[in-house]
C-alpha cells in the first residue's frame, strides 16, 4: 500500500521538522516549498505571489498581473486564485503518484482524501511556538513577545481561511484527521519514531 | 520516569479497548471502572449513583440519599457531588503514586496533570462509533440508528460537562491532550503500538 503522509499544522508548532524527519526515517519524498515553486513555474506567476496567496485568506489578496490578460466581466484576483488551486490539486496529486511521501500544508489530506493518506496534525501552545519561532527565525528577533504572537496568530488565522475555502471544511477540526499532535512538552525524535510505526 | 497514561475518550471511539491492550502491552495497571466502585464504598453511595453522578452533568443530578443526613442550608446534591470529585481526585492520586498505569476517563489527565501524563484523548466520527456500540453492547439492540446516535451525543455532552465543571477546562480540546487519535479507519492494534513506543 501507498505511504502517504499529510501535515496539517500550526505555525511554529514543528510540523515542518516532523515532515522532514519522517521522510528521512521512512525513506520517502518530502514536499513543502518545493510545490510553490512548481506551481509558480506553471501558472507562469511570481513564486512570491502564489506564497502570498496560499497563505492569505481568498478575500485578502491584492491582484498582481504577470504573464496573464484579463477579459472584462472576469473577477481577475479570483480567476488567479482558482488557477493556483487547480494546480495545486493536480501537483499534489501527481506527487502522490509517482511516489510515497510526506506532503506539508497545501490542504493536501483533504486534495488526496480519495487516497487515505495518514492524516497528521501538529499543534502545541503558543509560548513554545513563540520559543521555536525565536529558535528557527532569528531574523524576526526584533518582534517583540507581543508582535510575535500576534505574527503566529494570524498566519494560522490565514492558512484557516484559504483551508475552509477551497475544502469546506475546518482546519484543525479533529475529524479532518487521523492524528494530532502536541509538540508543547513532546520529544521529536519519539514521535517520529512512533508515527513512523503508524506509518509502516 | 513513571509512565502514567491518561485517556479521555468520545464514547464508542474504542478509548476503553485501546486502555487495556495498552496497560497489557506495557504490563502496568488499568483502571476505569474499578474507581467507580472504590468511590462508591469510600463515599458510602451505591456504586450506580456514583456512575450516575460522573456521567451527568452537574446540573441534572437527582438528589439520592444512602447512608448520609443532611443539615439545613446545604445543597445536599451539590454536597455529595463535591465528595465524589474529591475522593475521585484522592484516588486516581493514589492509584498513579502506587505504580505505572492506564488510567480511562475520570479527569485523570487533570487530576494527575502535576505528574505530566502521556494525554491520549480518543475519537471518532459518528458511523464508526455507532458501528462500534451495536457490535459490543447487543443489548441496545432495539435502538434504532437515530436514537443510538442520541444516545452517543448525549453520553458525549454529559461527560464533557461533568469534565468541564470541575476542571474548568473544555473536554476534548486538543491542546489539554499530548495525542488525540482518529479511530474510524484505525488498526487499534497498531495503534496501541505506537503509543507503546511513545510511552516507553
């Protein structure tokens, strides 16, 4: 049977780090940045323009034209939108195709859903995604404790958003997956171990 | 380090079944309905109104006085509520003092939450759940699908009541557990598995 594995995950919570590593353990491709920049490549938009728009909620984005014409009477900024959805959809898809792997974010558990992937979600409490954030990004150092969780509270908020509406259904809601994980007070490499076990 | 593995579950997600392979696998002491029968004979209540009490809400309590007299101006239901969370509260202290356990339901994730348990919560969609109660309780048989769903959600909601009320806390949300796991398409064996190896 296929290994596939989704991470659904809260903003600092190490979701990203569980990825990685579970790919290295089982020997698997890992997918995350990598797909921005392929669907970049093949909607001929800016890499930096469809970051902004699959981490921003539908109704915030700001139309940018590059490589494309607009015809009257076409909302452009959604057309934009639904073209990096469906090519989203068919890359993860794709991608689970050629291979067995781990696939971060990009509403993958629910895109590839006909597949049963092993659908993880990975949350901790704010002050320890406030640690790691300072841990891995030390060019926000200038954020204060404040600013930072503001920062991680609204990127969820976003990535909350653009979730619910290309899949109508809630991020983070249990049902959506097969397993959630507290990383507040967890050992990584344990639970990698253990979910690797899930997986095999 | 002492292993102590708390699990709140939605009922017929499997929670009870996963408790006890797990404390088999691990070779430690489970506990569930065992505290019911200890809080009774401690409070001097019948064992069925202890259970009663710990699957209602606070509000919905029946007054049942056994071996108890009550004074003027004292809530009386209220009264033998507080001494069957406080004799709960002692006891699974006592039980998670005297050896490695599982310990299924009670509050035990906050009781013990000094100790740092492995917090597991358990669930489940509907259909499962269901499936799950007809196959292990024969007796309900005459429900109809409709009314065994009820019967799930308002099991469900007295529980997350009665564990509200006294921990202040919401029941089921995830940040209050370590894991909380998806079982409608589970191996159970499996999973037990891998929480061993989380555990261990």
């Amino acid at each position: 049977m296929a290994k596939i594995i989704t991470i659904g995950r809260e903003f600092g919570s190490g979701g990203r780090e569980i990825g990685k590593r579970l790919s290295d353990k089982l020997g698997i491709a890992y997918y995350d940045n990598e797909i921005i920049t392929e669907i970049a490549k093949r909607t001929k938009l800016a890499e930096g323009y469809v970051e902004h728009v699959m981490e921003n909620s539908p109704s915030n984005l700001i139309p940018i034209t590059i490589g494309r014409t607009f015809y009257m009477g076409v909302d452009p900024v959604m057309e934009q939108n639904n073209a990096i959805y469906r090519e989203q959809s068919l890359l993860v898809k794709e991608l689970a195709d050629k291979s067995d792997c781990v696939i971060v974010g990009r509403s993958a558990d629910y895109i590839l859903r006909e597949k049963h992937p092993l659908r993880l979600f990975i949350y901790a409490d704010l002050e320890s995604r406030m640690a790691r954030c300072r841990k891995r990004a030390p060019e926000q150092e200038h954020f204060t404790d404040k600013e930072l969780k503001r920062h991680i509270l609204d990127v969820d908020k976003k990535r909350g958003k653009y979730y619910q509406f290309f899949t109508g259904q809630n991020w983070g809601e249990r049902l959506n997956y097969d397993l959630c994980i507290n990383t507040s007070n967890a050992d990584i490499e344990e639970v990698v171990d253990a979910i690797a076990k899930l997986a095999k």
